[in-house]
C-alpha cells in the first residue's frame, strides 16, 4: 500500500502541470527562501537557476546551488525501514499504529509526542498540530524552532503584541542610514541578504555588528563591537542609558505609543558606559558612536539573530534591544523598526500554525478558551477534546523514556541528535524510547535511531506554502513526483489518522465522536488553514495559493481575500489591547554557566557558509566543503603549542569533542568557536548546556563553559 | 512566618531543628545607592520584610550620573534608580536615624519613633571632605562640595548666569565637575596640591597629556598649588594660592570623602577611618552589617560603586539564605573618567619594579597616553587616555586576571582583534594567490576563475554563469571584474 491515496478533496486549481519540466520555486534551506528555477534535463538531471524575486534579486549561495543534487542522491530513502530492515509501508504502519496504541493504552495519550520542524511548509506544520490534538490527542508537540525562534519570539510578543521576524519588507534594510545587526552573520547564514547590507553601507549608511567573532559580516560593517559572550543585554542596556544620557530619546512617541517607559529609564540608569563597558569588553567610545549612529539617523533599524536570542536570557535580551528601539521611536516609523533575523526555511510560517506546544492555528494560544472553540469548530471536534499546552522543546525530549514522560514520539523534519542541546544526554532519551518513528529523506542521526523510517519527499517534489523571513507567504512548487516507494508527510499523517480510528469524513466516527478530517493533498489543507487562522493573529484567511502566485507572495497578516496583505505593521498602532507597544525593565544577568580555572574558556557555536543546520542534507552533497573544526585565537593556540589543523580535545561538564583546530585571530582569546552541523565526534552541541531561558525555555547554545587540550597522537 | 526555611543553610541539619538565624525584618539606613541596591536584591526574596531609612528626601538615584547633571547631558529625573517597593520592602525618605539601641534591637527616627530590626545594615554612605582653609568655615552660595544631588542643584545654581568657575581638587570627581561646567560654557581652572592630577590613579606622563586634552576643553589647570584662604562675596570667590590669587563666580570643592561613621561610632561599634566590616560584611556586631562607601574592608574605605554592589549582593545572598556562604572578596578597582572628549582609563599599580615589562605609548599631540605594567603575561596596572580601541580589552583583561597577548602592541594600538585580513577587494588580481578565495558565498578561488577563463569564458557574464562567482551576496563583484580585466589585458594568462 502506498500512501499516494487519492485525496479526500478533489485537487482544483493547481497550478503544476503533470509534464512540468520546469518550474519556479524556493530555496529549500534559510528563511531568506530565495526564489529559484528548477529545469529537469533530458537525462534527468535538476538544473537550478536563481530568479530575479523580491528577496534574493536574482542571487543564491552555494547551497541553494547545489540543493537539487539531494534529489537523486544514492543515499536518499526510497523504501520505509522497520528495525532498520526494508518493509513495507503497510508494515510500518501496522508497526507504528499498534505502538501508539500499546503506548497510549499502558501510559495516556500523553505518552505519545509529536516532535517537529521549522522547515515544514505551512501546511505540514499546520496538519502536524492538527494530527497531535485531534488523533493522538497528546499535550505533547513541540518543534525544533524552539531552539531557533522562541526568544525573539515571546519578546515580539509581549512588547508588540505579535511576533512576525521582519515587520518590514527587507528592502527596508538597504534605505537604513543605520543599522544595527547582534549576533547576525549573514555574510555566511543567508549570503543573498548580505546585497542588503552593501547596498547600505553603499549609500554611505552606517553598519555596526556585534558579535564576539569577527565574522565576515562583522569584517564588512563600517564598526563592529566585539562583545564577551553572553552580555548582549547589558550592551543593549548600556546603549539605552547613553541614549537617555545625550536626550536622543523621542518623548512624544514614549508618551504616545508605548507604555512601561518611566521603569525601563531608571533600570538603563544603573547601566552607564564605564560599568557596561567593564561587562562587555566594548570600549565607551564604541558604545557612544553606536547609541548616536542609531538616534542621528532618519532611517534607523536594530536586528537581532540567534547570536543575541539562543541564551538563557534571550528573550530579555531581545527586549532590552525592543526597549532601546521603542525609545528611539524606530518601530512603525517609514523604514525604521526592530526585526530579527528568522534561521530555518519556515521559521516564520512554522511558529504560527500549531506545532508549538502551547499554541494553535494562527498564532492561538491553546489557553485561550475562544481560540480553542474557534479551532475546534473548523477541525469539528469538541473544544473541551483539545489537550492543554505540554512540554517544550527540551524539556520533550529530556522527558522521553523517562517517568511520567513520553514513552513514543513521532518525528517530522528534524534531527535532535545532531542540534538539540547536551545532545549526548538527548541520544540516550531517544534510545530510551518504545517507539520512535521518524519520517525524512535521508537516514539522519536520528532517523538511525528509529524504530520505523518513514522515507518521504523532498522540497522539489511537493507543493505547499512557506513563509519567509519578512512574514510573506511563498509558493514552494514540485518539479516532479516523489520516487517510487516515498511518500508525504502529509500523506503519512492522514493514513495515520485514518488507521487509528478516523473515519475522515468529518462526520461522526466510531462511538459517536466527531472526527476530524485528514487530507494528504497541501492546498486542500492551506484551505483550511486559512478558516483556522481567521481572526487569529497571524491570520492568512485572504491568503490563497492563486494569490501568492499572481503577487509575488503575500504579506501576513491578511483576514480577508479582497484585502491587501500588510508588509508594513505597527505604522497605525501595535496590536496590544491599548494599542501601545509594552516596555519591560529587564537587568542584565551573568551566563549560565561561567568560565572558572577547570573550564577557563568560553565556547560559542554557530553555523559555516557551506552547511545548514544539522548538516543530514548538506553533508551529503560533495560540492559543499566542510567538515567540524575549532577556531581558537593565535595567542591561546601559542600557548597550548597548537598548529593548524592539529587536532584538539575541547570538554565540558557534559561531554567532549574532537575536531582539528583552525587558527584564527578574528576571535576573542578567551572564545572558541565550533560549528554545529556535524555529528560523532565533532559534534559541538554535545557540548553545550542545558540551562533554558525561563520565558522562552530557549537553550544558551551560544555560550558555555570549557577547556581545551592538544590530543596527542 | 519563614516557611521558607528550607534553603537557609545548605548544611545536613534537619529542616525542623535548624537554627533560626535568618532575619524576618531588615533594616537598612541608608538610600542611596549601597542601600537601593541591596533593598532591591533583598526584594527577591518572599520571606525577608525590608525598611529602607533614607535621609534625603527623594528617591535614590545613580550617584555616577551626577556629573552627567553637571554637564547637562542627564536631567535630574533621568538618574533615578529602580525602586524595590512593592516586593516586600518599605522604603521610607525624609527620615534620618537618630541612635541605634543594640540591647533592644531598636532604631531610633527623628521624630523619637523606635523601630526594631532583627538585621541591621549600615549604608550610610559619606560626606564630603570640607578642607580646613580659612573661609570655609561658613557656607556661602558661591561655595559648594560637590558630592549629592542637592550639592549639584546649588552648584547650577551658582552657575547660572557665571562666566568662570574655580575648582579644588584634581581628582576624578573634580576633573568631572570642571569638564561639566566648561561644557556649560564657563571658563574652569582647576586647583590640585599635588604635582600631578588623579596622583593616586595616574602617572606624571598621564597627567601631562590630560593636562593638554583639559586644556583644549576649556579647563586649566594649576598643579602643585596649595589653597591658603578662600573669601566670598556678592560678586564673587577668591581663592588665594601661595603667592597669588584666583577669582571666579564660583568655587567648587572636591577635596575627598569621609565615610558616615557617626551612628556606628555612638552605638559602640567598631570604626577606624569606616565602620570595620569583616568578609561577610560584618561590623563588630552580628546583628549588625556595613556596606558602601561608610565601610571598611581591611585597609579599603569605600568609595566606588562596583564594590558597594558586590557587598550588597554578597549581603543579600547570606540574608536571605540563598548562600549562606558567600563572602565579599573585593577585585581591584578600575577608575574610568566620563566626560565629553575625555576618554581615561585607570587601573591597579603604576610603580613599575624589576620584575614588571613596562609597555606604553604617548602621542600627546593627539592626546593619547597608554601605558601598561605587566607581571607573570597578567596586567598588574594600566592607564589609557584618548583614544585607545583597546580599552575595553585592557579592562577585562585586569579584572579578569587574563593572559595578555604575546605581541603588547594588540592592546596598544589599532584594532587588535580580527579586521587584519585585507579585504580581496583591494588586493592587485596579478599578486593574489591561486588558491586565494574570491568568492565566499560560492567557495571560487582565484585559480578557478583562471581556469574558467582559460576554458573559453571570455566575459565576466560567462565566468559568472560558470563559476557562480558572485551570486551569494555580491561583495566580489568588483574583484571579479578586476580580475577578468586583468585576465583579458595578460597574454601570459590568455591562452584559448
């Protein structure tokens, strides 16, 4: 049996025709999604083309170059794996179906988890939280956009009332007099962006970047501030006070538009420069000129990356840098704003539509019992049948196997092995489980690790939506059919759901109890998603594919068909229950975990031009270089009597990794940098700790503490 | 009413039997910024009820900031500090201490009000120090310390309306006052007794070239002048040196602090030139503890903010149980002078010693002076003045006891960390290496664009499509150009 059943909706309006050779789509990687052309050549090969589209202006890096050489990979997964023998997909299922119900039936629904992915399109994220609530019934979905998102996220939030990456199209960046990037190296993460950033400093525009690494997007910028890791928030606080000190604040916005001011003041007075400069290692005069680059200038924006968001202080830091713009008058004001930098494919679309553990469609909170009924009515299940919010990311996957936690999990677009925090202590949960099933196109860490494969289609073969950096909605397109064996996620959700017990025709099932529907045709589900979404924060209910192609993409939020999109929030108001925008004193707060004589060094981690997140796909593609290393300073290297490409032994409370050392004097000396992609023994997250972020429960993967040592032969 | 014992004492002793030591009702005289701080470390902690006893009669405020004020750049209401109201502490202004009762655990207001402590904490800061010179005996408004927010409101006071100012004292508080008030437009002459300014912080090389940056700031300076007399008038304050007189419209007085010993002493504890505290902040009564600038931790009287709010958190940390264990250790001052166009940083010994490298820089002209003492590749003392991009790393290095570069000169001059990697850009297309990456976003070398030439592309559009240099983020376009320029002008190279 393959999972390819005819849809329950008939498919109408679908723009791919079946003899497409050719077709326009995205990048299958970063939020950038830069817009591209797959061409299939006679002999079969993908032939990839940038287009000329709003976002990438007709560039791409090397990864979206090459994306298309996973399609035919000899490793791809064409056939489901049971223990890791070929079965199948009836086997599977009957696997899995008799697992989750053995599991639920020993230890609640509960014990059945559902973990996610930020690269899912708009409509898996959606059907996954759909499938979590309604079929498994289980509190417990939460997605890896945890660790990437989550504290800009609860930051926008809670000071704007809504959380959307950019609330301004990106060309905005390029018009900005100044600009002020934390933790954001965009040369290497989302290359195409970086046109934005030299067409500003082109037009004589000032650029400061604060990172600890003199990053290619640091060495570009016209100042780089090159902070001790983990004190990006009494940077900002420091920035604040200087800003007050000099008067450069815009009282009539403060007392227009925001509320909160007269505490957030006081907390930035116990920040001046010589203390926060004692802190940061940023010299006064550099926070000066950076405070007076962004109050001098007409056009000014402030945006933060995971450098500044993934610590257990994210989402204060965030605020802080929120505070500093809200004080400058910045957010709503025509090509100003605070925005962050959002990582994975649909980091934006994947955090709206139900995959986050305490959240539904549309930005909903699962709390709020109007938003429940609203949800539930358009699934047509009870509200009261709807679990609460479960556990957060980390905290999933630290529970697993244990008592009271998950004993089974579902996995879709993720590998936790290789990008979860102390990953080696995750490893073992994972093992620990009774069931894990995971569904990707390659055999991931974590997918070796499964009790069922699930092999299913890649970006170029299926349709759907995603949404991008900015909040506008994009068409992904298929070029062609998934290969003979694979299914789609979506696929496997509905024949799951019907398997364990849906009748699927959204009528009352077994029992009496309305169930809901499950479709494995994307813009049936887009459909419904926009009825989910209506009203919603992030509202897509006049969003359709047709438009998104004839507008070349369309900006949330949207309520109604006849309506235009909005590129642009905030320029009338924030959506808080006043209107006005929230300030919140927050004080800056010490590491995790700090450097002391046993593990005298820091260790940040981050993300290498040629490699994308967990590395399952760009590991496997020749053309892309890489492999793990450690950069480490000339001066500390002396010390240690190290050489390039010596290997070195760096380890902390929680594990160890070997990788040979790249020498690099763009680094602090007392800072090791490792990139995350890579798995074994070069794997940096077994390194990192566990301590979360209380609001955000973000992990601080950007610091922790270690030491270093030659490993000798 | 403490059921949150529990984490008082992290020893084995069971929850029942433990001793009941921590306090239910702290006391703390003093708001000011010792007293602020503490009140707000204090305020995380559910079970402890705090009264804070200010004498002044506003909130607290950033003390750092008041020579902002001076200046003009902070606005009163701008350095006010958070206030910890509402989370269980009580913040009373306006009040002051008359007598502490130890038998009775009592204070007494001066209204005669008696209030009890279970804790008492001493943060009664200092006073400034008034010189024994003739004419200072009385005060005139032409006259003022420069130490409160009250001292500075009488200070724009006289200011108002003043073309010239007089100030004496060349230390950091003086310099920052007299930078303040020529940044309001007066003609500032400082008066310091000594050879050279901040003598306690700088070196005579230091003071020479902050003489000069002074100087073309508006400020003079007159070093090793003693003050015999002062006399005030309606018009004006004279001030007569050993030899000569100085007359201004105004004079102030930055000659030191004392610390606020006066409750302490009449109480029976034990004070030398502070309230004696020991590492857990201690004075000679248990009952009794001393942060800020009114303490005296071994030889060191307070005076500085950092250390205040180290004791206030090491203070809090053993009040409220959260660890009962932690003990002030102090970690050696860093001096930083803040005002327009000044740019000063001192920090720990300036007397160099055999065993000491002694590396500094001077260009007086453009008012630079940096000078570093190193012992064992640690810093053991440093001052920067002007513009030193290194400051910052400098500071960090001293407080966190880091090993400095092997080459002195990072720390010295220019931007030490990164940026040292010329940009492909400006590198000639004949002398760059094959191997050299031209394009980042796509990983294409020098070589490989030869390569491409030499395969037949023959524009840069054809090199473009071929290579996909370029195409990332667009940064090497112009050494692409360059180098397919240069690649079409070379017959060595342009072989088909």
């Amino acid at each position: 049996m393959t999972p390819s059943a005819p849809p329950a909706t008939a498919v109408t309006a679908l723009p791919v025709l079946p003899s497409a050779r050719e077709v326009e789509t995205h990048c299958p990687y970063c939020a950038l999604q830069c817009g591209m052309t797959l061409r299939e050549q006679p002999d079969g090969r993908v032939e990839v083309a940038a287009r000329d589209f709003p976002t990438n202006r007709g560039g791409l890096c090397q990864k979206g170059w090459t994306s298309a050489e996973l399609l035919d990979h000899p490793e791809r997964l064409t056939t489901p794996l049971v223990k890791g023998r070929p079965a199948s997909w009836d086997e599977a299922y009957d696997y899995i179906v008799a697992g989750i119900e053995r599991v639920q039936a020993a230890h609640g629904r509960d014990a059945v988890a559902v973990f996610g992915g930020g690269g899912l399109t708009n409509e898996k994220a959606y059907a996954l939280g759909k499938f979590a609530r309604t079929v498994l019934r289980t509190a417990n979905i939460d997605y890896n956009g945890r660790f990437c998102m989550s504290s800009a996220a609860a930051a926008g939030n809670r000071a704007f009332g809504i959380d959307r990456g950019l609330p301004f199209p990106m060309a905005d960046v390029a018009a900005a007099d100044t600009l002020l990037l934390i933790g954001a190296n965009v040369a290497e993460t989302m290359p195409p962006f970086a046109r934005y950033l030299t067409e500003q400093r082109g037009s004589g525009g000032a650029q400061i970047v604060v990172d600890p690494r003199a990053t290619p997007t640091a060495r570009a910028a016209t100042l780089h501030l090159q902070p001790t890791p983990g004190t990006d928030l009494a940077l900002a606080l420091g920035l604040l006070h200087i800003v007050v000190a000099e008067g450069l604040t815009d009282a009539a916005y403060l007392a227009e538009r925001t509320t909160g001011w007269d505490e957030v003041r006081r907390t930035a007075a116990g920040y001046w420069p010589a203390r926060v400069e004692r802190i940061t290692g940023v010299p006064v005069a550099d926070l000066e000129a950076t405070a007076r680059a962004l109050a001098t200038a007409e056009r000014a924006i402030i945006l933060t990356a995971r450098g500044a968001e993934q610590h257990s202080k994210g989402v204060d830091t965030v605020t802080a840098f929120i505070n500093l713009a809200l004080a400058l008058g910045l957010p709503g004001r025509p090509g100003s704003g605070y925005g962050c930098l959002t990582g994975q494919g649909n980091g934006q679309g994947g955090r709206e539509h139900g995959q986050k553990n305490d959240q539904l469609p549309g930005y909903r909170k699962i709390d709020d019992p109007a938003a429940r009924a609203h949800v539930a009515a358009v699934w047509g299940v009870d509200p009261d049948s709807l679990p609460g919010a479960g556990l957060s990311a980390y905290e999933l996957l630290d529970a697993l196997g244990q008592p009271g936690g998950p004993k089974a999990m579902l996995l879709f677009g993720s590998n936790p092995v290789v990008s979860a925090p102390r990953a080696g202590r995750i490893t073992e949960r994972l093992k620990s489980l009774d069931l894990l099933v995971v569904c990707d196109f390659v055999l991931s860490e974590t997918a070796a690790l499964a009790d069922v494969v699930l092999p299913v289609a890649q970006w170029a073969e299926e349709d759907g939506t995603m949404t991008n950096l900015e909040g506008r909605v994009l068409r992904r397109r298929a070029l062609r059919k998934p290969p003979p064996g694979t299914g789609t996620d979506l696929a496997v959700l509905a024949e799951l759901a019907s398997r364990l017990g849906q009748t699927g025709d959204g009528r009352s099932g077994a029992g009496g109890v309305r169930t809901p529907r499950f479709t494995a045709d994307p813009y049936a589900v887009f459909e419904e998603l926009r009825r989910a979404t209506a009203g919603g924060v992030a509202d897509y209910a006049g969003v359709t594919w047709e438009r998104v192609d004839a507008e070349q993409g369309v900006f949330w939020p949207c309520p109604a068909a006849d309506r235009a999109g909005t590129p642009r929030l905030f320029e009338a108001g924030f959506p808080t229950p006043d209107g006005r925008a929230r300030m919140i004193a927050v004080e800056h707060r010490p590491v995790a975990e700090d450097i002391d004589a046993e593990y005298p060094l820091y260790l940040t981690t981050g993300r290498v031009l040629a490699q994308y997140q967990s590395g399952a796909q760009t590991r496997r593609i020749a053309a892309l270089p890489g492999g793990p290393f450690v950069e480490l300073h000339p001066d500390l290297a002396e010390r240690l009597g190290l050489a390039e490409g010596d290997q070195v032994r760096v380890t902390s409370r929680r594990g160890e990794l070997t990788a040979p050392a790249r020498i690099v004097a763009t680094i602090r000396p007392d800072t090791l940098f490792a990139p995350f992609h890579y798995s074994g023994a070069g794997r940096a997250n077994t390194l990192t700790g566990d301590a979360l972020d209380p609001i955000s429960r973000m992990p601080e993967f950007k610091v922790c503490a270690v030491r270093i040592e030659p490993v000798t032969p | 009413m403490n059921p949150g014992n529990t984490t008082r004492h992290g020893t084995a002793v069971p929850r029942a039997d433990r001793p009941r030591t921590s306090p239910d009702h702290v006391v703390i005289i003093g708001y000011g910024m010792a007293g602020a701080r503490l009140a707000t470390e204090l305020s995380a902690a559910p079970d402890v009820e705090v009264t804070v006893l200010g004498a002044e009669p506003h909130r607290a405020y950033n003390r750092i900031l008041l020579s902002s004020v001076l200046a003009g750049k902070h606005a009163e209401g701008d350095i006010t500090l958070t206030e910890a109201a509402g989370h269980g502490v009580k913040t009373r202004t306006g009040v002051t201490v008359t007598a502490i009762d130890r038998a009775a655990r009592t204070v007494t207001l001066d209204g005669g009000e008696q209030l009890g402590y279970d804790h008492l904490v001493l943060a009664t800061g200092s006073q400034a120090i008034v010189p024994p010179i003739p004419g200072l005996e009385s005060p005139h408004p032409r006259v003022a310390a420069f130490r409160t927010l009250e001292d500075c409101r009488r200070i724009l006071e006289a200011a108002d309306g003043a073309r010239t100012a007089l100030v004496l004292g060349g230390g950091l508080l003086g310099l920052e006052a007299a930078r303040g008030l020529a940044g309001r437009g007066l003609a500032v002459e400082v008066v310091h007794g000594v050879g050279h300014l901040m003598e306690r912080q700088l070196d005579p090389g230091a003071s020479a070239v902050l003489v000069r940056t002074l100087a073309e700031h508006g400020v003079a300076v007159h070093l090793a002048s003693a003050a015999i007399g002062v006399s005030a008038d309606a018009d004006g304050v004279t001030l007569r040196l050993d030899g000569r007189n100085l007359r201004a419209d105004l004079l102030v007085l930055s000659c030191g602090v004392r610390a606020d010993t006066a409750l302490a002493r009449a109480a029976g504890l034990r004070v030398e030139r502070g309230i004696v505290i020991d590492e857990t902040l201690r004075t000679s009564d248990p009952r009794i503890s001393a942060i800020g600038d009114c303490a005296q931790f071994g030889e060191v009287v307070g005076g500085l903010v950092a250390p205040a709010w180290e004791q206030a958190k090491v203070l809090a940390a053993r009040l409220t149980g959260a660890e009962p264990a932690a003990v002030y250790e102090p970690s050696a001052p860093v001096t930083r002078l803040k005002a327009s166009g000044i740019d000063l940083a001192a920090m720990g010994t300036l007397q160099a010693d055999p065993s000491c490298e002694d590396v500094s820089f001077a260009d007086p002209a453009r008012g630079t002076y940096a000078r570093l003492l190193i012992r064992g590749d640690r810093l053991a003392g440093a001052v920067m003045l002007g513009d030193n991009p290194n400051v910052g790393q400098v500071i960090q290095l001293f407080d966190r006891k880091g090993v400095v570069p092997r080459d002195r000169r990072a720390l010295l001059l220019g931007r030490a960390l990164g940026g040292a990697e010329a940009p492909v850009a400006t590198t000639s297309p004949a002398l760059m290496p094959d191997q050299a990456t031209v394009c980042q976003c796509n990983t294409v070398t020098k070589g490989a664009l030869v390569r491409c030439w030499r395969a037949g592309a023959r524009t840069v559009d054809e090199v473009v499509a071929r290579t996909r240099a370029t195409t990332g983020c667009g940064s090497c376009k112009d050494a692409v150009d360059g180098i397919v320029g240069w690649l079409s002008s070379s017959d060595s190279v342009g072989v088909s």
